[in-house]
C-alpha cells in the first residue's frame, strides 16, 4: 500500500523534471561525429572521382540497395558508369563504408532526407557525388596503389620505389 | 413553464460542458501523461496544443467506420452507444451548485449505481458481438471485474449516506458543512476510489483493455466514431466519478471564497488530475490479484467500514 503512495509521489516529481525531449525542428540533436546518415560519393583531393567500382559495397549491403556498373576511361581507370543507392531499402549500417577500398562511399550526418514520394529516394550518381574529400582529406587511392594511369606511371605512387631493371647487371 | 425551460437549459448547458470536458481529457491526459513521463506531450496543433483535441476529432470522424463480416451487427453498433449514454444519465444527479442540478433525486446514489452498472451491457456487449477471441476475454473480464467492483461500491457509500441520513446527494453535500465526509469515512473513501477505477476500466484496472496481452480488449474490432464512442464514455465515466467523490466524500460545492460551481469544477479537475497520475504510475496487476484485492480485502474493508459507521451513529443517539 504504502509502495503505491511512494511510486505516486516519485512519477509525480517528474513534473518538475527537465524534458528529455530534444523539439526537433526549432531544436537540433546534437549528433556524434561518426553518426551514419545519407550516403555521398566523394571526390579525391586532385578532383576526381574516388569510385573505383569495385562492386564491394553493392556486395555487402544487406539490403541490395547499392546498384552500379563499371566503366573504364581511355587511360585504364575504373569508374562507375552509374551508381545508384535506394533510399528506401538502405538501413544506414554503414557496411559499405567499411567495404570500400578507397574511401569513396562514405555516410554523412545528414538525416533529412524525407520525400512525398517513394521514387524519389532512389538516388542516382549526380546526386549522391559531393565536390570534396568528405572525411579523409589527403586520401588518393591512384597515389597509393601502384596501378598505372594517366599521370603516373609505374613506381611514381608515394611508398613506392621505382621499379627494378631485372635485365641490368648492376646491383 | 418556466420550470421546464430551465431544465432544459440546465441539461443543454451540463451535456455540452460534459462533452467538451471529454473531448479536453484526451488532451489533459496525453499532456499531463507526457509531462509526467519526461516528455512534452501534444504541444503542436495550436497554443500549448490545445487544437489537438479538433485534429483528433477530424481524424476520428474521417476513418472508415467499419463492421467486420463476422460481427453481431445490431448488437456490435449498439453497444458503443449503451455506454455513453449510461454515463451521461448518471450526471443527472450531480449537484454542480445549489440549484444546478437536472434533477434531484431522493434516490441518487441509487440511480448512479443502477447506470453504472448498465455500462457494464456495453462492454459485454462489445466482447460478445466482435466475435473475435481477444473482444470475448476482454468482455469476459470486464463482466466479472465490474459485476465483482460493484458489491462494494454500492456497499463503501452506505456509509455516506448513513452518516448524512438521506440518498439524495444534494442533502450529502449539505450535510458535508461542518466535515467533509473523507475523514470519517476514509475506508469507504478509498475503498470507493478505487472501485470507481475498477469501475471506467481505468489503468492500473485496464484488464479488460489490457494492451499487452488482449490487444484492445473488447474493442479490438471497433473503428472509427464507434471507438471513438467508447472513449468518450470512459473520459465521462472518469469525470462522472470524479465528480461523484466531490459530491459524496469532499463536500461537493462548499468552500470559501470562491462560487460555488467553482470550487466543484476545481475539485473534479483534481480528482481527474489523479486519474492520471494513477495511470502514469501504477502497474496493471494480474487478473487473479484484482479478483483478489476485491473480494479478499475490499469487500471485508467495506462491511467494516459500514459496521463500524453504524456502531458509532448507534452510539450517538444514545439508543
């Protein structure tokens, strides 16, 4: 008996009690710096597109909302010819950050992204593309790796030596 | 002539503030319930969102009202109506002010008890004719709740009404001038409380509701205006009970200062407040515990209370 009083009079103090509720439009959460919100494609920092359209991240969603196709330049560089994300099936778990080689997916902390119709969700390359490096600023995948293309050749790529005359005599 | 326009005033003024303060309990209760748990609760539609009552209203009169196939027809559209109209009848008999009142009679208490107990039709009602198993336990269940809460709640008022000699709540609320009958009868107070929860199907006594278990109970198959209906007949019945404590345990219209409508409206807000609180609160216990609770401590709590009442005005008079 007495326990009802006593839980009456606590829930009755939660009157007095700051609001946990954050009033979103006029308000805005405060969001962790990794928060997991719309997907962007972002852009090395000479420019060009990072996607190397690899399919991996189509590979490990788990909703299969990624679609793309892979395209190659005259120079032998891979890009994807399109690349198009359903935004009504992505749950936003980020695995395709994860699986992405070169950093080109990447999720933002934008969540408004609410649409009066379904087809409007699914978004296409032109608009998941961003001008900039998103969260890795000096990134260069093709700088890396020691792929050849337009601009350098083999042994050019930072960490790596030029490569080896296996045909000289000198040591 | 004159007698006559004036009931009929009386009753337009009474139905019309009875059903604005129904359709303001959804917001009183959604906001109090939000501000008790942490939260804001309706603060959109209009100031402090108090136009959320007209957004649900339009809503709820603009969803498909619709009658499953398997459904007893007549019985399933009438009961919605049994319970709004049971309650609203038991306001005829409530003392606002003196003089303010549809019609007092010399059996009041007795004419509550009689409508309270015909809501109890709707609810069983409602369960038998939706066919549906959840409907059939949720009515199940308040039969046997209300049929069991009712002994009591007529039994915990005879106090009252032993100690201010008459059945007719104007003449309880008078005799009420020198103590308010809380005090004496705190037993029967409590014990009438609560059957009066038990009574709206109010938490922690929603088992014919039961969200968790039986879906919505007895009103699993209703839609539209229809369920609409039923809760407008629990927010009378929470208000009619409400009232009904003022009148009967807390000296109705009398105090100081202010007019006496006034202090009656104060007071029922209170007790509504506390409906709420209730809510916000206390857990739902199980069903064989409330069987429990009513028939193992609050029937024997009630005939104590009417033996012990009855003892000491037999000792007064000195017989």
């Amino acid at each position: 008996m007495l326990s009802i009083f006593r839980s009456m009079w606590l829930v009755f103090k939660h009157l007095g009690q700051k609001r946990q509720t954050v009033l979103y439009p006029e308000e805005r959460p405060v969001l962790p710096p990794r928060y997991r919100g719309r997907i962007v494609l972002t852009r090395d920092p000479d420019g060009e597109e990072r996607c190397v359209a690899c399919y991996l991240c189509a590979v490990a969603c788990p909703v299969d909302c990624i679609a793309l196709a892979a395209g190659q330049d005259t120079h032998g560089r891979r890009y994807p010819e399109f690349f198009r994300i359903n935004f009504s099936r992505c749950i936003f778990c980020g695995f395709c950050e994860d699986a992405c080689p070169t950093w080109a997916i990447q999720l933002t902390g934008d969540f408004e992204m609410a649409e009066q119709r379904r087809e409007n969700l699914v978004y296409e390359k032109e608009d998941l593309l961003i001008s900039g490096p998103g969260k890795y600023h000096e990134y260069n995948f093709y700088r890396e790796a020691g792929v050849t293309i337009r601009g350098k050749d083999k042994g050019d790529a930072r960490q790596e030596r030029p490569p080896v005359d296996i045909r000289g005599l000198l040591p | 002539m004159d007698g006559i326009l004036r009931t009929w005033v009386l009753v337009t003024v009474i139905f019309g503030s009875i059903m604005t303060t129904a359709a303001m309990l959804i917001w009183l209760e959604r906001r109090l319930l939000g501000l008790l748990q942490d939260r804001y609760g309706p603060n959109r539609v209009g100031p402090l969102g108090l136009l959320q009552v007209g957004a649900d209203l339009v809503k709820i009169f603009t969803k498909e009202d619709w009658v499953p196939p398997f459904a007893d027809r007549t019985v399933f559209v009438i009961s919605p109506a049994i319970i709004v109209l049971s309650t609203l009848m038991s306001f005829a008999i409530i003392p606002f002010a003196p003089g303010i009142q549809v019609v007092d009679l010399n059996i009041g208490i007795l004419f509550f008890l009689a409508m309270s107990s015909l809501s109890v039709y709707s609810i069983a009602f409602a369960g038998w004719s939706s066919n549906n198993k959840y409907s059939l336990l949720g009515g199940m269940r308040a039969s046997a709740q209300m049929i069991s809460y009712e002994v009591f709640m007529g039994l915990s008022l005879m106090g009252v009404v032993m100690l201010a000699d008459s059945y007719e709540l104007s003449g309880i609320v008078r005799a009420q001038e020198k103590m308010w009958f809380f005090l004496p009868q705190l037993p029967g107070f409590l014990v009438f409380f609560m059957a009066g929860i038990a009574e709206t199907r109010r938490l922690p006594f929603d088992l014919p509701e039961a969200e968790s278990e039986l879906v919505a109970g007895y009103h699993v198959e209703y839609s539209g205006m229809k369920f609409g209906l039923f809760f407008v007949g629990e927010y009378i019945g929470i208000t009619l009970i409400s009232a009904l404590t003022v009148a009967l345990f807390f000296g109705g219209w009398l105090g100081p200062w202010l007019p006496p409508v006034a202090w009656f409206l104060l007071k029922t807000l209170f007790f509504l407040c506390l409906f709420i609180l209730l809510r916000a609160s206390l857990p739902r216990p199980r069903y064989d515990q409330l069987m429990v609770l009513g028939w193992k401590v609050m029937l024997p709590l009630a005939l104590l209370n009417l033996l012990i009442t009855g003892g000491i005005i037999l000792l007064r008079s000195g017989a």
